[in-house]
C-alpha cells in the first residue's frame, strides 16, 4: 500500500490516484450492491437474483426502508408485486413510520397502491407525522376530490363507519 500523502485539497489519502468525491461510504456500497438499489432502478432481474440467493425481501438498509418502499415510491409495479409474491413485509414501516402505501399514495402510483391494498397493507397505519396514505394522497390533490377519494375509502374499507352525513 503506497504511503499516505496529502492531496491536492490538503486531505490525507493512501492512494496517490485517489478522486476528492468520487468515494463512497461502506453504507452506499451495501446500498447500491443490495436488492434495494435494484428495486429503486426497477431492476427486476436483480430483485429476483437477490430472492433466489434468499435474501429476505423485507430486509431494510440502514434508513429503514426495504426494497418494496423504493419500489412503490418509484413505480415499479413488477418489482413490487414480485416482492410481495415472495413474503415482503407490506406493512413495513421506516424509522419515520412510512410504509409503501405511503410511498406510493405520495408518489401517485394508484396501480401500486391498489396492489398494496390487495394484499392486505393497511391504509389506517399513521407515520411518524400523523398521517396516513389517505393524507398523503390528499397532499397532491384539490380538496373535493380529496373528499370525494375519503368518502370511497371508507365505505371500501370501514363501512361501519361511513357515516353519509359527513363530507
């Protein structure tokens, strides 16, 4: 190993080619050559290599999100419903409390969110904010059909509780 030596930028390095910005930390390499960079990039190839060498589909990296969070957040419905064919978690919920129906509800990937609901997410859940996918949909919408969206939700998913009277 060539000796430390002081770089252009006054830093101390061990390789005398060594790029100022062009390192990356142990946590981004684990990032980018785990499942959950290639269920960002919808990387479908990849996700199914990572499952078949049993990687657990519900692993998170060191924020907390899993492979399905970043796969909903982008819109990546194959990934998605691979994962969730193979046991992702799809209630899993970052160190912020976000599950991927929040992703996907924020993101506007309505396709994913109902392929999140079909296999049992719960849309009541809150994140660390208060909120539940239901807001975070209603954060991209003018409020009637913020109303109008609520008033289906409920009756779908809590009909005892939809009450007709209300907005």
């Amino acid at each position: 190993m060539a000796a430390p030596h002081l770089c252009a930028d006054g830093s101390c390095c061990s390789h005398p080619s060594a790029v100022p910005g062009v390192q990356q930390t142990l946590e981004e390499m684990d990032f980018d050559r785990g499942i959950w960079s290639a269920a960002l990039n919808g990387d479908l190839g990849r996700v199914k290599y990572f499952i078949q060498k049993a990687t657990d589909p519900s692993q998170p990296d060191s924020a907390g999100y899993t492979a399905l969070h970043y796969a909903s957040r982008n819109g990546h419905y194959a990934v998605c419903q691979f994962l969730l064919e193979s046991g992702a978690k799809c209630d899993a919920q970052t160190h912020g409390g976000a599950t991927a129906l929040h992703r996907a509800s924020y993101c506007g990937h309505t396709e994913i969110a109902r392929l999140l609901l079909s296999h049992g997410s719960n849309p009541w859940l809150v994140d660390n904010d208060g909120m539940t996918s239901l807001h975070k949909v209603c954060m991209s919408l003018p409020p009637s059909a913020c109303i109008r969206l609520r008033r289906r939700v409920t009756r779908t998913f809590a009909p005892s509780c939809y009450n007709t009277a209300q907005p």
